[in-house]
C-alpha cells in the first residue's frame, strides 16, 4: 500500500467514516461528476475546449474517494495503477493506440 492510501486508511479510520463499498463507489462517481461539471462551465460545454479549467480541490476529492473504494475492497491502490499501466503499455505495443475501443 502507498503511503496516499495509507494515509487516506487512517483518516477513515480516525474519523470513524467507514462505510460500505457500494457508497464509496458512489461517493466516487459524484466526485467524478463534479469534475466533469468544472469542465462543462469553464469550456462553455465545449465550445471553447481550451479554456477547460479544473479544480486541483475538486480533484483531489477524486483521488481520496477512489483510494478509499480501493482500501473498502483491499485493492493495493499502487498494484492497480502499475497493473493499469502494464495494460496500456502493451495495448499501445499491440495497437499503437492507448484507447480501449477498437
């Protein structure tokens, strides 16, 4: 385990926010929302791509929500990125794209 989802383990724990997985998934999925709303305005729904602006607050609450999804099902967070990694080296090997859709 790498020391963000260690120490995303341990606030969890100190706060007593334990709860299960179906929740943090969900949790996960409206923090992704909320980044694909910062996209929406700043870009004029896509009119100016250029002018997207993220925020690094609303991102990390990804990161947190997903590390702990991760910890909720005892997923080494660091193993699933290197594994995710190795998929898309080879992906990229085999088709000479990252993309999953062929």
């Amino acid at each position: 385990m790498d020391d963000a989802q260690q120490t995303v383990s341990e606030f969890l724990t100190t706060h007593d926010l334990e709860c299960p997985p179906e929740y943090r998934l969900l949790d996960l999925v409206a923090e992704v929302g909320e980044l694909a709303s910062n996209a929406t305005e700043s870009t004029d729904y896509g009119a100016t791509p250029d002018s997207l602006s993220i925020d690094p607050d609303e991102l990390g609450d990804v990161m947190f929500a997903a590390l702990a999804l991760a910890e909720s099902q005892s997923i080494d967070a660091n193993d699933a990125l290197t594994d995710a990694l190795e998929k898309l080296e080879q992906r990229i090997k085999t088709t000479g794209s990252a993309g999953s859709a062929e």
